[in-house]
C-alpha cells in the first residue's frame, strides 16, 4: 500500500525590506533560551521555567522539524537586520478546513519596533495567497495587551472569547479568538 506524504507548508524564505523569516538553526540556539527565560515571554507561554539552552536545541532540531515534516504547521525565526529577535508560526492546521493558527512571540530586545505585526501580516498573506490556506487564526489571552494589538494592527476580526481554551504557568485561561481569511479585506 503506498501512501503520500502529507501537504505541507513549503520551507520558504519570507522577506519585507529588513525583517526576514527563515528557519530556526542551531545557532539561535543561545538567543531563544534567552528570551524564552524572559518573565514576559514565561507569563504567556507554558514554557519549561527555566528554559535551558537543551530546551532550545529541542526546540530547533525536534519540535519545528516535525511540525513542517508532518503537516501540522512551520516554524520560522524573525530576523530583523540578520538579527534574531524571536519566532513565529503555524500550527494545528487542517488542510480539509483550510485553516491554520499564528502563534507568535518577541525578545526583548525585538519589542516595540512594530516588527511582530510585519511579521505576522507577511506570514499570513503567504499562507492565504500561496498555501491554500483560507482561514488563519491567532488565539490570545484577554490580558495580554500586546498581542492583542498585533493580531487587531494585522488585520485580524475578532470574532469573540473562547472560555478557559488555553493555558499558561498560571493555570487555565480564556483566549480571544482572532481570524484573517483570504478574502479579507489586507490591512
């Protein structure tokens, strides 16, 4: 019986003027356990606490690898200048519904600059025009400002709250849902 590999995400280099997304190396290595250990970063993702250097070698050489290879998503850094200044991505993704889901994070030292939301635009209007992807969601904690903005200054409709849908050290949380679909109106 012979059987396919599943659709995937092609692994492609994304570029708007100086921010770049690319795949994760082993070089980030050192800069992602950085900002994974970040207490911003650690208030909205259930990280391991603290995230260690091995965390992040998982992460790069295991975790994006699989989600591209299996279909369910792809992994990209954000580099602005050449610079890594954090991660962005899809994930849970039905190629029968056509949808995916942003998930999205920033160093320190990338925040403030407008980057998340460049990155996540360019990362969604790929996925929309060139992937055969209609529907992209992100699902963000009602308290975590930031990432509101991003998703809302991306173009992104909220669409309403999903009760204790997500989690973080905290315990469970409610997330907004956002959504682009490709025949959206692009920010």
């Amino acid at each position: 019986m012979h059987t396919s590999a599943p659709p995937r995400f092609e692994d492609a280099v994304l570029r708007d003027g100086d921010l770049q997304l690319d795949a994760l190396t082993v070089l980030d290595a050192p800069r992602i356990a950085e900002a994974c250990n970040d207490p911003q970063t650690q208030r909205w993702l259930p990280l391991p606490t603290p995230y260690s250097h091995d965390d992040a070698l998982f992460y790069v050489n295991q975790m994006a690898h699989h989600s591209l290879d299996s279909g369910d998503g792809i992994e990209r850094a954000i580099r602005l200048d050449g610079d890594f200044v954090g991660v962005i991505g899809l994930k849970e993704t039905s190629r029968a519904a056509a949808k995916t889901e942003a998930g999205y994070w920033l160093a320190p030292w990338g925040r403030g600059q407008g980057v998340m939301t460049r990155a996540l635009r360019l990362l969604t209007d790929w996925a929309l025009d060139t992937q055969g992807i209609g529907r992209v969601e992100a699902h963000v904690a009602p308290e975590n400002g930031a990432s509101l903005g991003v998703a809302r200054r991306a173009g992104f409709i909220e669409e309403g709250l999903m009760r204790r849908a997500g989690f973080t050290h905290a315990g469970p949380t409610d997330l907004v849902l956002f959504s682009r679909l490709a025949d959206d109106p692009r920010p």
